[in-house]
C-alpha cells in the first residue's frame, strides 16, 4: 500500500503522516484482492457415469460426466479456479471393478477414473480408503497415469529400521500449485497454493491383509501439524487442507477416523475439503457440529466443504485474497455444494446435462461394463431382495451365507481348523437410509447376471475366516443390534425401529445359530464398539442346532476383511482371531456359488426375530415404495403411510403372530 502511494500525486507533510497512518485501517484496493474458487469432489467411488449399474439404467442425480458440466459453467463465471478430489474414486460401482479384473490397467490402458480427472484438469488429489482396496500395486498402476499432484501424507512405507524420522511417504504430503490469478481490477499476480492431503488411518484396520508390513498410517492432526510449517517455509501464500475424514464434534483423542474438523484448529489452514462420511456441508446433516456456520459453510471460522458421495454435488470454496506485506493472505471465504438435482414442483429435475467429452471418452469402458454386468451366471425362482432386511432373516442375506460356507468348507478340508462347526456373516448393503429409497437390491424371479451379484454384495471384499468362541457370537450380535432403537412398551406414540446412524453394512445377521433381539433393552455398545449398558443383553435364545449355544465352544465364521481386521470396531475383531484369508472376493464365492446351483431357490431359515412385544406400541419401519409390492415376503410388516425423503413407513408387528414360522 505504501508503495501505492508513492505513485500518486505526493501529499504534504502532515497529510502524508496522516494518510500512512490511515493505511492499515483502508479496504484492500480492488487491484490487491483476488477471488479464488476452489472446486472439489469426494467419494466418487467410480460412478464416472450417471449411470446405475445395479439398477441397469440412467441415474440424472449422481455421475461425474455431469458434475462436469457443473465444473465448466464454475470456470467460466470465475477463471480463477482449482479443482480437486478428495478420494475414494476407483472403487464402488462394477465399472471399478471390471476395469481392475477383466479389462486391465497398464501402459497404454489408463485407468477410466485417471483419464476423466486428467481431462477435466484436476489441480490435485488425495487418496482415500477405498484406494487401497485392490492393493498397492493396483493404487500405484492407477495413478501412475496422474496428471496432477497425488497426495498422502499421512501414509508410509515401512522401511523395517524403526525409525519415523526418515520414513518415505507413500505419496507426498503437500504440493504447491503455483497459479497466475487475475485481480478484480483485471491485473495479473503469481500466487503460490500449497496443498495438504491426509486421509483416514483406519486403512490400516480395514485393508490389514493388504498392507501389513508394507506401510502404516499415522494420526492426521498431527501430520497437518508437522506439513503446515513446511509447506509454507517452502513457500506457500494459502494452505488448503484435502482430508479424506469426516467431521466429528467430540473432544480429540488422537487417531481419529472423522478428524476433519479438527484442521480448522491448526493455525496456518486457510479452508479444509473434507469428505468419507457421505455427507453434505454446510447442511443438516451437521446441525449442532461445534464451531459450524452453515450459513456461511465454516467451521471456527474455517472455510469447510464436504461433497456428498458419487458426485451427487459439487463442493465449493470461495476465497477472498488480499495481498499484506506483499504475500496473499484469506481475508474471507466460505463454502457451499451445488446438487446435481434439485427440488421442482415436488420432485427432483435434473440441474446438470452429461458433459458429451467426457461421455465420449469414457463410453467403451462404459459399454464394456454393461457387457459385463449384463452377463448371466444362473436363475432364481422367485424374488431376491434386501426391502425388509432389518426386520427378520431374508433370501438375498440367506443366499450370502450359502455362498461363504460352500466356499470356505472345501477352503479349509485339511486344516486344523476343519472339524470346527462353520457360521456365516452377512450384512444388509444396501439398505436406504442416507443413501435414498433407491438405495435396495432387488433382483426379479428369473435370470441373474453379474450386476445383481454387485446388487447384494457391493464390495469387492474377501473372504475370511475367523476362529471365535459361542461368547463372542454373542457379543458380536450384540454389537449389530445397536441398528436397532430401543423400543419404550410403556410409549404410546409412534416409534422408529432403526437408528440410521448405524450404516447398514455394520448390521450382521449370523446364519447358522438362531436368536432373537429384545427391543426393549437399550444397545450393548456404542456406536464405537465400547461397552455402553453392561447389564442390557439384547440378544435372547441364542442357539446352535436347537440348543443353547455353549460359549466356550469355538466356530468358525466366515466374513469379509472388512470386518474380521476391525472394521465398525465389532468387539474381539481386530485381526488377531483370522485363521484363513481366501484370495477370492465375496462376490467370486457368490459368482461361484450360483454357477454351482444352477438354479437359486430363495428361502430362509429363520435366523433371527424380534422377541416379543405384548404392549399395544406402534414400531415404524422406513422403507423403499417398492416394498409394498413385496408384504407377502414380509408378513411382520403393514403399510402405515407415506414417510419423509420420499420413503414409505411401515408399522412392524412385534407381537410374535406374524413371524415366519
């Protein structure tokens, strides 16, 4: 500013003393202040396309091929713009997997995912947990077709020297994108962005199989806290934050998988992008998140965006810089999301057109999963789906089941373990919940193809088998009946069965023992896996081949990595208890299951019930429409009603007459 005024028309003594003083105090001129967007995107998770590949048909609300057009329109409003990811991209629809299983990855076959970034311009990248699901080879030869900066800066590869302080990051923990901005008086300025990027450690939990011995993780406030420093002696005029970590308002403990808005506390991080949890912020998904402004999408004060999931919306920061002893500095900011839909006359429209360059480059890849997922591997003889899966035992979670035991019997013929009595864990996917009323299998009597094996089982998870004791059993049932809200018999007013803040895929149904839960004793366990009511015991009639199960006995379940390495924190899995790693995924065993059968009868065998309820209580059940369709496989369920986010509710008889026998 001095220097400014060094060019104007020179003032007199005392008003030049005047005017200097006066400097500090003066709104930075329109040639000082720059408007910096920062556009991001998290979770993908492979949904490149609007396109439902479960469903077999165009999905106008979710698809990076339509974010596209969303990223182009930003652009052209303000040229002064940086876009990112924010990870877990290459896993999560069969176009993810088929390009890691059939079509191949390589030199001269890039990645479908790494081709769309590169042609959309992305400025850089974090990785994120699903990263790491097909292993680190898979990572490397995806992004080693990257045409941006890759970060992880909390991830390490283990040297075996037991030394932290020369260990090599798997990727870089920051980037500096230097960037020439223009001013809002038109001018031209060289700004210096420095970028951070760290994602959740729990990868070293879910994908142990993978990485044991290979890299480790360490906390992510306490890697921004040693990056921050760095990136700015290097240079840096701002810091943006990508955090592949949801957003928790409890006191830090170190370690956290939700860490993200704990970044906004570390001096130095001018904005933080934010994503894992599926989530959008600002909204009321984190009413009452300590220190946010969902006005103004902040957090302390912090500009914070989290991007809901498979490119449902489009994250925005924006930026007001200011040059202060000849640095750029945030004077302002905040954050916002852009839907793909929006709400017109009571029903969702599309607010995005499919980007036709985008469409162009991606279509072979596109009509090699369709060939792919359309392919047939067997028949059922009735329907297969997932409408009323919290409310008893189902064919779609029956038929899981099947499948993992007739795969880890001949697994573990010769073992020592072979003589031991084989359970099996299957959890409800796709479920609703946060997710929409779309969000369920549902696969039709008749054929069946690959794209209804990725319907029921979504992930691409191994199998695993684990040695556990009856009383283990027990507490592993215990902590999957935490979906369930505790039912009050003495309250008259409607009540819901579900806790949808327990995702569905952490509600395991354990074939080969029958049970049944009491709804009127409040959770075991929190949503954390510690210990919360030591006296509540939901689990009720806990049997192995009509008898009381014998909790000392040992039995062998069979689950996926996911859950046998600590995944949902389930008490006595960490790890320790896995006796066999198949090298199929659960969807190979399925695969190979049905092709086996030829034909798939759905049935159940009455794994679980609710025990009795004899109060006259109204228990509310949120489900798809389309459920309605289906009572007749659901008899504890009747119609109640129209619900909210265009599910149905549904009243849920607890009074034990209409259970299947």
């Amino acid at each position: 500013m001095i220097r400014a005024l060094g060019r104007r028309r020179p003032f007199a003594g005392l008003a030049l003393l005047a005017a200097l003083v006066l400097v500090p105090l003066l709104p930075a001129r329109a040639e000082d202040r720059i408007e910096l967007q920062v556009l991001t995107t998290t979770d993908l998770h492979m949904a490149l396309m609007d396109y439902d590949y479960y469903a077999d048909r165009q999905d106008p609300s979710i698809g990076l091929v339509r974010v596209a057009s969303l990223i182009r329109a930003a652009r052209a409003a303000n040229p002064n713009t940086l876009l990112l990811d924010n990870g877990d991209l290459i896993q999560g629809t069969p176009l993810g997997d088929w390009v890691v299983r059939e079509r191949g990855i390589g030199p001269g076959r890039p990645h479908p995912a790494m081709v769309a970034l590169n042609h959309l311009g992305y400025d850089a990248a974090v990785l994120g947990n699903h990263e790491f699901n097909f292993g680190l080879d898979v990572l490397k030869q995806t992004y080693a077709a990257a045409a941006f900066p890759v970060l992880a800066g909390n991830v390490f590869v283990v040297d075996g020297d037991d030394d932290p302080a020369n260990d090599r990051p798997l990727y870089p923990g920051y980037t500096i994108l230097e960037r020439q901005l223009r001013d809002t008086a038109g001018a031209m300025h060289t700004v210096r962005i420095g970028v951070i990027g760290v994602l959740t450690p729990q990868i070293m939990v879910w994908d142990r199989d993978k990485l044991d011995g290979k890299v480790t993780t360490r906390d992510i406030v306490d890697t921004a806290r040693r990056l921050v420093p760095e990136v700015r002696a290097a240079g840096a005029d701002i810091v943006i934050a990508l955090s592949h970590a949801g957003l928790s308002g409890a006191p830090r403990v170190g370690g956290e998988e939700q860490a993200s808005a704990y970044l906004t506390e570390i001096p130095g991080i001018d904005a933080v992008v934010t994503g894992h949890s599926h989530g959008v912020f600002p909204g009321p998904d984190y009413a009452g998140l300590p220190g946010a402004d969902l006005t103004k999408g902040t957090v302390n004060g912090v500009p914070l965006v989290m991007a809901g999931y498979s490119g449902n919306q489009l994250g925005v920061i924006e930026l007001t810089l200011e040059q202060r002893d000849g640095r750029w500095t945030v004077a302002d900011g905040r954050g916002s999301t852009r839907p793909l839909t929006e709400r017109r006359d009571g029903r969702n429209v599309p607010a995005a057109e499919p980007d036709a360059g985008l469409a162009a480059l991606l279509a072979t890849d596109h009509q090699g999963t369709l060939a792919y997922v359309r392919r047939a591997v067997g028949r059922t003889s009735g329907p297969i789906h997932s409408y009323c899966a919290f409310v008893g035992d189902t064919p779609g979670l029956e038929l899981i089941s099947e499948a993992e035991r007739f795969y880890m019997e001949r697994a573990l013929r010769g073992t020592p373990h072979a003589g031991l009595p084989i359970l099996a864990a299957a959890a409800v996917f796709k479920s609703g919940g946060r997710f929409g009323p779309d969000f369920y299998a549902d696969i039709p009597a008749g054929e069946i193809a690959i794209r209804n094996i990725a319907d029921i089982y979504p992930y691409p998870n191994m199998l695993v088998a684990v040695k556990v004791t009856g009383a283990q059993v027990r507490e592993w049932l215990e902590m999957s009946a935490r979906v369930f809200n505790r039912i009050d018999p003495a309250d008259a007013k409607p009540q819901m069965l579900l806790d949808r803040r327990v995702p569905g895929y952490n509600f395991d149904v354990i074939d080969g023992v029958t049970y049944a839960v009491d709804l009127t004793q409040p959770p075991r366990y929190d949503r954390d896996g510690k210990l919360a009511a030591p006296d509540a015991h939901r689990i009720r009639d806990l049997s192995f081949q009509g008898k009381p199960i014998d909790e000392a006995q040992e039995f062998i379940v069979v689950t996926n990595n996911y859950r046998a390495n600590g995944g949902g924190s389930f008490p006595g899995l960490d790890g320790s208890t896995v006796v066999f790693q198949a090298p199929e995924t659960a969807q190979e065993a399925i695969l190979d299951y049905i092709r086996t059968q030829g034909v798939v009868e759905p049935r159940t065998d009455s794994t679980f019930r609710f025990q009795p309820v004899t109060a006259p209580v109204t228990v509310l059940y949120d489900s798809s429409p389309r459920t309605r369709q289906h009572l007749a496989e659901c008899p504890t369920l009747t119609y109640h009603g129209p619900g909210e986010n265009g599910f149905d509710l549904f009243r849920v008889d607890l009074s034990g007459k209409g259970t299947r026998p």
